[in-house]
C-alpha cells in the first residue's frame, strides 16, 4: 500500500512539472508588492517595492481625488489627498497586474505637512523638502542612514542620497507630531513621467533636478516649479517644444504654475538654431491660450549685485542669487521662444517671461523672443551677462527691466506693444532701478543699450485711447494680471545710470521719464555723464519727457527730462510723425509688420560708436540707428513666431 502511495506522490509531481514546463514562457506575471495595503494620512506618503513581473511598471489610482501615485523604477509613491480608499493598479510590461489597496486616514492637527510629500534624491545628491504646520522646532530621523540622511534647517529639510534603496525620515514638531517622508534613492535620476515619458517633472507643486540631464527633440509638457540644482545642467536638443502648464498628466494640480528655475551653480543649456528654435508655451490649444498661462524661465548665477551674495530672486520660487564671479555661466540661451508666461505669483512678486538672477557674462544670451507675458518680458537682477537679439512682443508690463546693479551690454533689441495690453503699474519699454529702495549703493544699475527699437501703442489702432475703457487686456487675463495705462518709452529713476545709443522710440505716451523718486539723485547722474542718453529718436510722442511716474489719470508734468533729451551735444531728435522715419510697416496689430526702415531714412547712417561707453568688442558698431539695418535686414527670420495664439504644437 505504501509502495503504491509514494507512486501516486511520483506520478502526481511528474504531472504538475509537465504542465509547468507547457506554460508559455512569455505568459504574463503579476507584479509582488510589499506591502499590498498601504494606511496613509492626508497629505502625507508612503512608498510600496514592486518585485515581479516585467519592469517598467505603470500605476494608476481608481480616485486621484483620495490617493495619487507615481512609479520610479521598482518603488511606488502612494500620497494620501482625502479620507477615503482607493485601487492603485500596478501594470507590468509584459500585461502582469497586481492591486494595491490603499486607505487615507485623517491627518492630525499637530502634525507637520511636507511639501513635496515624498522625495527622490541620488547617491551624492540633495533636495530639499519644505515643512509647514505641526509645531517648531522640528527634528529629522533616518531609518536607514546608510541610505539617506536628513538635516533640519528651520521649515527646510535638506535630504543627502548615500546608497541606491529606500529610507524613511521622520518629521517631529516639538509637540510630537509627526509624519514620515519615504525617500527613495537611486543612482539615475528620472526626470521624465506620464504616458510615454512625455512630461518633465511629477507635476508637483515643485520638482528637483539634481543630475545632469538632457531633453531629446520632441514635444513635452512640463507642470510646477522644476528646478535644476546647482552642479547639474539641463540641455535641451534644438527643434524641442516644452509645453507649460499647471495640471499634471493624472488630473492633479500643481498649485505653482510652472516655471523652470535654474538655481545657482546649475547650467542650462538650450541651444537652438536658425531653423530649429526651443519653444517653451502654453498647454492650452490654440486660440484659449493667454498671458500667464504658466511662470517663465529663471536663471540664478554668481555674478554680483547690489544686494548682497544671497538675494533671493522675484516671483516667489525657492532660489537665492549673487556672488563676486561676473564672469560666471549659467549657461546657453540661443534661438529660444517663451510665449504665455509671467505668472504673477503675489502682488509685486511676479515671474517674469526670462528673469535673470546676478547672471555673469560667460552666459550666452542671444536670439531671445518672449511673446505675450504676463509681466515684464526681460528682467535683469544685478548681473553682468551681455545680450544680443531680443524681442519683447505683446507684453504686459515692461519690455526690458533692469535693476540692483545690472551691468551688461545690449544691442538690437526690438520691444513691440499691443495697444489694449498695459499693466497696472504703467507699462514702458526701459524700466530701470539702481535698487527697490532707490539707494545710491554699488555696484550701480549701469547696463548700456545699443540699437533698440520701441514700437508703442499710439498709432497701432486710430481708435487708441490711455484709459480703462480703451485698454482691457485683449481677453488675457486669465492669469491674474490686472490692466493699466501705457507710460514711456523709457522710465529710469532710483539712481539708475542705464545708458542707451543709437536707438529709436515711437508712440508712447512720454518719451523719457527721469526720475528722483525714493530721494534718488537719478537726474544728477545725467547731468555728469554717468548716465547717458544720445543718438536717439522719437516719434510720435505724446508729450517728449516728463519727470513723474504713476499719474493714474494719464496726466504728466515737469521739464526736467526734456530739457536733457534735447540738450545739445545728445544728438536726440523729436519727430513729431511717426511716417517720417519711414519704417516699412511698424503696425504689429495689422498684417505683415516690418520694423525695418526703407531708403530714405533718417535712421540710416545715423549711428555714432565713438562715446567711451561703447568701447566693448560685445557691441557691433553699425551705421544705422535701431534694431534693423534695413527693411530686408531681418535677424528675426527663421526662428521667431508673431503669431504664436493660432500656431499648432
């Protein structure tokens, strides 16, 4: 009996390997996770191993709206929104699937919220994760310190990647509350999510990039503030589209916006050309898309200012600039278009279409175009990097805006109004502060323009009024902008010494506001040649200068900036018809706009390279005043795009 027993065991194996060895190699194989249900608070995450199956893996949450989930590798990031349960799907590449049951508790009161909520860092690498709530002083604690260790600052947590695995932190307050920030480290770092790997970032509130990386040629999204930690660099190939937005890829928000901020130390490399540019713009479709559907670009670098070595840059985002290295690079910028940014984050506190942090002169700056942004189109913080080829198309404040000592250099630059876009603040092609508080503090503001051309409202439409009724903003004010009145071409006061030659100036209400505002003594750097402005045009100005800012009711006053605009030995002229410069067609809001000027000018063989100022092998002398040499002289073929609202992406 035994005997016939251990034959039916033998028999019985045999079978169950036999049909073992029938199964098809390429069967699916469902993915292990560890754990499969996962207990998480509101606001707080929790990271699952997946083992199994085929990788890359794919995740996805039955209730975004409870539980959201991202997948790096073989870890999965489960973050709790609202009290509730939620199906996480983790799908194979060969069609393995597993379910992970997740349940989201409520959050306690005196625990601290993390933001981002989880953390990916590399081996070598950092990040930093904001705390808020619970109670100061907080103290960090390490499960594995062998894989990731945490130091506390404050409300910062900086976390340091020393081994490829997971660890988790935990955040106390000083009343004992608590919350654990899962941290996985690994030793490449993913920059890429979403179906197809076509979105930069998770599409939280802020990503970090903290290894060099590179975005091949294509079309990508990019949601909340990514940024690029100092030691890497971010290249992007020519002939790349970053559409910018604030809702991720699985429905979630990103409560930022978007905006790429380059911190100081970091590099980016975007590097297009004639026939390839890089187009950063809207996620919206053509026609619905506005002013400040997203932030802007944000270098920061080492260069000096006016403010110290740690100056924290506008806009709100988590990024300080300043040193004593003008010579410093942050980079390439090169054939580049940034269209629908200027994202004003609080009152006064806006992200600009291209903002530069004390920005040194080994970066290159050159063939820009920001079209439609929500705030100033360029502005320079301190700095010294030199630019060349930039168009500031339909703004909503200020063309070009420079301030706490920024001491580059300028030539052919276009700046082109929309005649019902103007901010609340007044809106001028040169805005220019030594500083915020106007102080006479070194270095000062003393960047030198050449060859510029400012396109205003007046003469744009017939029907042009400077008031509320007339102005409204073109239907763009969905990012929050507020309308206002146009003001002058050129507004420098708060002990600035900006300096422009060779350049020319139509349709703006003033042509040129010197100002003493804030007890600056802006006028007396004119009067002695600190500040210098010569060889330049206007035309068809409301009033030549005046010597006030902000007149709400479109009134302005004084004789002091038209007295030295005029002075002899400046070489300015006052044209009181803008037909008279015989610009082919400088109209942008009808078809074909040239901004060139024909035979005939008095634009050509204008030019004068010889004050001391321009004594800077950056600059080009040229004969001729303006951005252009001629109406068939066009650096702006090619690469830029005045029609981006209807352009298919």
């Amino acid at each position: 009996m035994k005997l016939f027993k251990n034959i039916s065991f033998m028999m019985a194996t045999c079978l169950v390997l036999f049909l073992a060895s029938c199964k098809d190699k390429n069967d699916p194989v469902n993915p292990t996770l560890n754990p499969d249900i996962v207990s998480v608070k509101q606001g707080a995450a929790a990271t699952v191993a997946i083992s199994g199956g085929e990788a890359p893996y794919t995740v996805e949450s039955s209730a975004n709206d409870i539980a959201t989930v991202t997948v790096n590798g073989s870890n999965l990031t489960v973050t709790g929104v609202a009290l509730g349960t939620a199906n996480v799907t983790v799908s194979a590449k060969d069609g393995g699937r597993s379910t992970l049951a997740v349940a989201v508790n409520a959050k306690d009161p005196s625990d601290p919220t993390l933001d981002p909520a989880s953390a990916m860092a590399v081996v070598g690498g950092t990040m930093t994760v904001n705390i808020s709530g619970g109670t100061a002083p907080y103290a960090v604690t390490s499960s594995a310190g062998t894989i990731a260790t945490a130091t506390v600052d404050g409300t910062v947590i900086t976390v340091t990647g020393v081994a490829i695995g997971t660890a988790n932190i935990t955040v106390k307050g000083s009343d004992n509350g608590s919350t654990i920030l899962p941290v996985i480290v690994d030793d490449t770092e993913e920059i890429f999510f979403g179906p197809n790997k076509a979105q930069i970032g998770k599409g939280d509130k802020s990503f970090h990039i903290t290894q060099s990386a590179t975005i091949k040629k294509g079309v990508y999204t990019m949601v909340g503030w990514v940024y690029v930690h100092e030691g890497a660099t971010l290249t992007i190939e020519p002939g790349t589209v970053i559409k910018c937005g604030n809702r991720n890829y699985d429905g979630r928000e990103a409560a930022t916006g978007t905006s790429l901020i380059i911190k100081k130390g970091a590099k980016l490399i975007a590097d297009g050309t004639k026939d390839q540019s890089i187009v950063f713009t809207s996620t919206y479709a053509k026609g619905d898309r506005q002013a400040g559907d997203w932030g802007g670009i944000i270098l920061c670098g080492k260069a000096t200012n006016n403010n110290g070595s740690s100056m924290t840059i506008e806009g709100g985002v988590d990024a300080i600039h300043g040193g004593d290295d003008d010579n410093d690079n942050s980079g390439i910028l090169r054939y580049v278009r940034i269209e629908f940014g200027g994202y004003p984050y609080s009152t006064d506190n806006e992200i600009n279409g291209l903002t530069m942090g004390s920005v040194g002169k080994g970066t290159i700056i050159d063939h820009i175009q920001v079209s439609y942004c929500g705030d100033d189109s360029f502005e320079w913080f301190g700095g010294s990097v030199n630019c060349k080829y930039l168009v500031a198309y339909h703004g909503w404040d200020d063309e070009f805006d420079t301030d706490y000592g920024y001491s580059g250099k300028l030539q052919f630059l276009l700046g082109i109004r929309h005649s019902r876009i103007a901010d609340t603040s007044n809106s001028n092609g040169f805005e220019s502060d030594n500083n915020a508080n106007g102080t006479a503090t070194e270095p000062y503001t003393s960047s030198v323009f050449s060859n510029v051309t400012f396109i205003g409202p007046i003469g744009q439409d017939a029907n042009f009024l400077n008031n509320s009724s007339y102005i409204n903003g073109n239907n763009m004010t969905r990012g929050g902008a507020k309308t206002g009145i146009f003001q002058a071409a050129m507004h420098i006061r708060r002990n600035s010494r900006l300096s422009c030659f060779n350049s020319v100036a139509i349709g703006y209400p003033i042509g040129l506001i010197l100002e003493n505002d804030k007890g600056s003594t802006t006028t007396t750097w004119a009067d002695q040649g600190l500040l210098k402005l010569k060889n330049i045009f206007f035309a068809g100005m409301g009033m030549t200068g005046a010597d006030a800012n902000q007149k709400t009711d479109g009134t302005w006053t004084g004789d002091i900036s038209t007295n030295y605009f005029t002075k002899q030995g400046l070489n300015n002229q006052v044209l009181g018809d803008i037909a008279a410069l015989k610009l082919k067609q400088p109209n942008s809001l009808q078809a074909n706009p040239n901004w060139g000027q024909v035979a005939g000018s008095p634009l050509l063989g204008a030019a004068d390279f010889t004050d001391a100022f321009l004594n800077d092998l950056f600059l080009t002398p040229v004969t001729y005043v303006g951005a252009f040499a001629s109406d068939s002289d066009n650096w702006m073929e090619g690469w830029t795009n005045f029609d981006p609202q209807n352009t298919e992406y």
